[in-house]
C-alpha cells in the first residue's frame, strides 16, 4: 500500500479530512495472542507507546468489541510496525446475522499512520484486525470521519514536511563537527479555517474540537493529490472559533503536533 490514505468505493476529496472521536476507546479487546507488555487492550487508548504485539509469529488477530453507536466510516491505524515487518493485514466486520465480512486487506510500506475511508456506513459487533506475521500495533480508530468544507493550500505548511527535530549536536573544544543524535523527531503543521458556516461548524466541527481537547486525531491536508501525506497528531490548545465578522460565519485556527512513526 503506497498511499497513507485510500477509498473504498469512495473518491477522495480535495478538502482535509479529519478521523477523531473514536469509538473504540475503552473497549474490551482480545486477541489470539499477546506478548508480555503488548496487552491487545493497548489498541483501544489514544497512547502511542502501549501497543499490542503477538507473542509468536504467523497468523494473529485482535478483535475489539464495538459500542452501542457503532456505526462508522473510517477506519485508521497509528503507531505500528506493520510496514517494517512486511505484514499484510486484513480488516473484518462481524455481525450475527452475516458472520465475518472482510473489509479491506492492504499491504503497508512505511510505519506511518494511514486512514482507510469507506464511501458506506458501516454498522457492525466486532472489529477484527487480522496480521500475517508478527508485529506491532497500537492506536486503532473508527468512526464517522470529518470532511472540511473548504479546501486549504497557500500559506500551509505540508504536515509530513513540517519536521520539527530534537537533537543534541557534539563539537570538540575547536569547534569542529563530531557528530549529531536525535532525540525525537516529528512534524508540526498549523491550520487556518475561514468562513466555516456557523450552523456547520456546531453540528460537525466542534465535535471534534471538543474531542482533541483530550484526545489525538488522524488528519490528511490534501487527500486526493497528496494521499501519502497523512499524521496522527494532537493540539497543545484549546480550539477555539472566532466570528468572521462577515454574516453568520466562522474563522478557526489551530496547531498539529505529531511523532514520526517509520
């Protein structure tokens, strides 16, 4: 799988899409096996450094159990070692009345997040993430995805290529070069919203901004020319809208934050 973002039986659009107020935080998970310190429960918390490993090789599942509000069309997987490790996985859905339904299975290159957009709701019991070979996951998300209205280009700095680098640089007492370690890299990209209707962004928006004040979000800035460009990241304030001055709109900025898996 190339792209960090793709559509089932949907055509993705120009405008960002936005994957928060996940469902499945919280749930009740298993799975086939689990290393010791790799709980399966690691995939139902926002955490990135909980996650869930197989405790051997070959075919692993985790299954998560779905809320009552189950109904969904996304689905986003974050800190994982699934393109490292060569994994192909597999997504099922289980309801009683039609068993497992087979999803998407893709083929990851890279270890970092990706957003897979269904262009139906789905409505199911379970949710099964199935693995070839031994691996790591740990932020699994579904839910009903956020489609900005308006699409964004000047003046924004592309989310994968805003590398924020923590790194300690050695010189000897001449001052010459001997060398840098990093420490933590990541990526840092701001978002600039104008005249977001103000009805719009009460019944679609501000779910979200009330849901990052707490938790990380999946987010892809351009999806349709730019698929592989895709963070899972956080806000350090409060999203907060302004009046537009102009009519009944809305203006809304705010900062992503995000850790360079793979």
């Amino acid at each position: 799988m190339k792209m960090a973002i793709i559509g089932s039986s949907y055509t993705l659009p120009d405008a960002p899409i936005i994957l928060a107020n996940n469902l499945l935080i919280g749930q009740p998970a298993t799975a086939t096996s689990a290393a010791d310190g790799f709980p399966a429960s690691a995939v139902t918390n926002p955490l990135t450094y909980e996650r869930w490993a197989p405790a051997a090789g070959g075919s692993n599942a985790v299954t998560i159990d779905m809320p009552p509000s189950r109904a969904f069309n996304t689905v986003a997987i974050a800190a994982h070692t699934l393109g490292t490790n060569g994994v192909t996985f597999t997504i099922a859905g289980f309801t009683s009345l039609g068993g497992w339904v087979d999803l998407t299975t893709q083929t990851p290159t890279t270890d970092e997040p990706f957003v897979l957009c269904f262009g139906f709701i789905k409505i199911f019991t379970k949710l099964r993430i199935t693995i070839d070979k031994q691996a790591e996951i740990g932020v699994v998300y579904a839910g009903m995805r956020l489609n900005m209205p308006l699409s964004i280009y000047g003046g924004h700095t592309p989310d994968t290529l805003g590398r924020t680098v923590e790194y300690t640089t050695a010189e000897s007492v001449t001052g010459n070069f001997l060398g840098r370690t990093v420490e933590r890299p990541g990526y840092e990209a701001s978002y600039s919203f104008k005249y977001l209707g103000a009805v719009w962004y009460r019944q679609n928006f501000d779910r979200f901004a009330r849901d990052a004040i707490t938790n990380p979000f999946f987010v892809a800035w351009y999806p349709s020319k730019y698929p592989l460009e895709v963070v899972y990241g956080w806000t350090d304030r409060t999203i907060v809208p302004n009046n537009s001055g102009l009519k009944d709109y809305l203006d809304v900025n705010f900062t992503v934050k995000a850790v360079k898996h793979g």
